[in-house]
C-alpha cells in the first residue's frame, strides 16, 4: 500500500519521446505521476489541458511530469501533438505501474464490471517520498490541486 511520507515504489516505462524513463533517475526534483485512463477522452483530455495551461508554474516550482496510462507510444505522440502538451506522456500497456500504485481497480458502467486506472497523482518529494496522493481526482481541477500540493 502507497502512504504519504514513505518512498514511492520505482519504476521505467517507455515514454512518447521514444525514451525509458526510470522514477530513480529523477531524484533531485519533485514529481508529478498522474495516471489516467486513456489518451483523447473529455476528462483526460481536460486534465492534460489543465497541466498545459499551468506549465509555466509547474516549471517554476521545478516539477517533472509524469502522465501514465495503459495508451501505447504511438498514441501518446499524437495525443501529445494535438493538443500541444508541453510533457512526455508514459505507456503502461500492461499497466504493472499501475496496479504498483493501486490505480488499475474493478470499474463498472452500465452495470458492467472491468478492470481500468482510477484516476489519481501522486506528488514525489525531491528525495524520492510520496508527499501528496490524490485518488479519484476531478480532471478540471487537476491543475490546481497538484500545483497546492507543490507549494
């Protein structure tokens, strides 16, 4: 189980800039690991956007981003490119990252059940701890609640 004050579990995953990037090699900053469900949806769309709009705050208080969902590379570059975003997007295609963090979780819609990412961040102190989790986050005020988190 992930908690507040205790280390976050590492990882590397392929990201859209056709790099690996591994949460041990960005100690020294904080970061912003933001899992959602899939690439070019209203709300992860507008959660995206959100970040985008802030970035020039998220960069002053020295975050990295961290965007994670189950989408491949391929479909991160052209959700990334459409709508401009200033951060790399990070594919967990068999969401181990993921399920790590307790965000792949039984779903239901319309009275279906299936397995899918909750949407939730997870704000990682500079020396590698969970400062802040945020579960079942609302993607409008996404943007607002990371940027608290990090002041």
């Amino acid at each position: 189980m992930i908690e507040e004050g205790k280390p976050a579990p590492m990882f590397t995953l392929p990201s859209d800039t056709g790099e690996d990037v591994s949460l041990e090699s960005l100690r020294g900053k904080p970061v912003v690991l933001y899992f959602y469900p899939k690439d070019d949806t209203s709300g992860c769309t507008a959660q995206a956007c959100g970040i985008r709009d802030a970035w020039g705050e998220f960069e002053g208080r020295g975050a990295v981003v961290l965007g994670v969902s189950p989408d491949s590379p391929k479909k991160h570059v052209k959700f990334r490119e459409k709508y401009g975003l200033p951060f790399a997007l990070h594919a967990d295609e068999d969401h181990s990252v993921a399920e790590l963090y307790g965000t792949w979780v039984e779903k239901s819609m319309y009275g279906k059940k299936y397995m899918g990412i909750e949407r939730s961040t997870f704000v990682i102190d500079a020396t590698g701890n969970v400062a802040k989790i945020m579960r079942r986050v609302k993607p409008s005020e996404h943007a607002d609640d990371v940027l608290a988190a990090l002041a």
